[in-house]
C-alpha cells in the first residue's frame, strides 16, 4: 500500500486517511485519548483498554485492526523478559473487544523495520492465528480477512463469493475451518476471476 496512515486524532476537524482505507484510520491510543476524534478505523491495542475506552469504540462504530503480528514483534524486540506477558495483553484486549461486539479486521502493520520487521504477505497468516488464540474460530478470524475487512472498507465487490463479484479467490486441497495453515499453501490462486500461474 502506498500510504501510511498517519496517527489518529491530530485533528477533530481533519482525519487521517489512507489510500487502502476508506474511513479516518490511526492508533488505538487516538480513540482513548481523544474521545471527540473521527478516528472510525483503529489499529494496534497495546495498551491496556478500559471499559470506558471499550465502550467508546463500540458507541463510535470504530472498527479495529489490532496488528497482532506488529505487537508480537515488537514486544519480542524490545521488551525482553516482559514480551509474553506483554503479547498477552494484547491478545487480551482482542477478546475483550470481540466480546463487546467490535467489528475486527485482520490487519499486520507489515514494515521492514530494522529492529522489529514483519514481512508483507506471509505475515497475515500468523496474524490469523494470533486471531484464533485470541478466541476467535477459524470461520470468524477468515472472514476478519475477507468480508468483515471488505466491508470494513466498503467494498462491496469482494470478500465473499458472490455473483457479479470481483473472484479473488484461493483454492486449497484442504479445510481451512480444520487447519488455517492450509491458506499458506493454496492449490490455486485467481485474481479478479483470472488464475493466477505458478
């Protein structure tokens, strides 16, 4: 993607946007310390989140990427002995906001940063099962990648098999609902209803 999003909240009256995304983007810090901020697509939850700041982002409608591959990263590069107990608040807050009812996409952060780098592509495969020890099922943490985050970003012509639709699909020999795994190595690939070579 060839935007970075910048940081949510700078401005009330100006959002930040970015290319791949449809609504006003940023932290998570951006919704808990700006309560009035546009932000309505939040990424990252480091940081402990309190009732109050759960309840604003379901009263906001804000929906959130929590970037578990990111969080793994860096906690594994800067925290040291901390890093587990760290990456367990993250995952903790991934179940506190599924289970207030928070829409969540599947999203990585994915950068080539010297001290924490998490590789674009591959990486959201573990950011699926990140997902799953976070307590969602293999069907919820899919569609977190596919239709939840299409229309998350109104995208009405993917994330779901449908007539008319655009035909991003992967085809895998096995059960995806069974071993998410199976999505690292797909059988076939098509793009925009047109298969992919390999």
């Amino acid at each position: 993607m060839p935007s970075v999003v910048r940081r949510c909240g700078r401005s009330s009256t100006e959002p930040t946007t970015g290319a791949a995304h449809r609504r006003p983007c940023g932290h998570s810090r951006g919704v808990r310390s700006r309560p009035r901020s546009r932000c309505r697509c939040a990424h990252a939850c480091p940081f402990r989140l309190s009732e109050a700041t759960i309840s604003r982002i379901v009263e906001t409608g804000t929906i959130v990427s929590p970037t578990l591959v990111m969080m793994r990263a860096i906690a594994d590069a800067r925290l040291g002995e901390h890093a587990d107990s760290a990456f367990a608040l993250a995952l903790s807050n991934v179940r506190a906001l599924q289970a207030a009812g928070v829409r969540i996409i599947a999203g990585t952060d994915a950068k080539e940063t010297p001290f924490a780098p998490v590789p674009h592509g591959a990486s959201l495969h573990d950011g699926l099962g990140y997902l799953l020890e976070a307590g969602m099922t293999a069907a919820e943490a899919i569609r977190s990648a596919t239709s939840v985050a299409a229309d998350a970003l109104e995208l009405s012509d993917r994330g779901r098999i449908v007539e008319g639709g655009r035909a991003d699909l992967l085809v895998l020999a096995t059960d995806p609902l069974a071993d998410l795994d199976g999505l690292r190595t797909p059988a076939e690939v098509w793009v925009s209803g047109a298969r992919l070579s390999r």
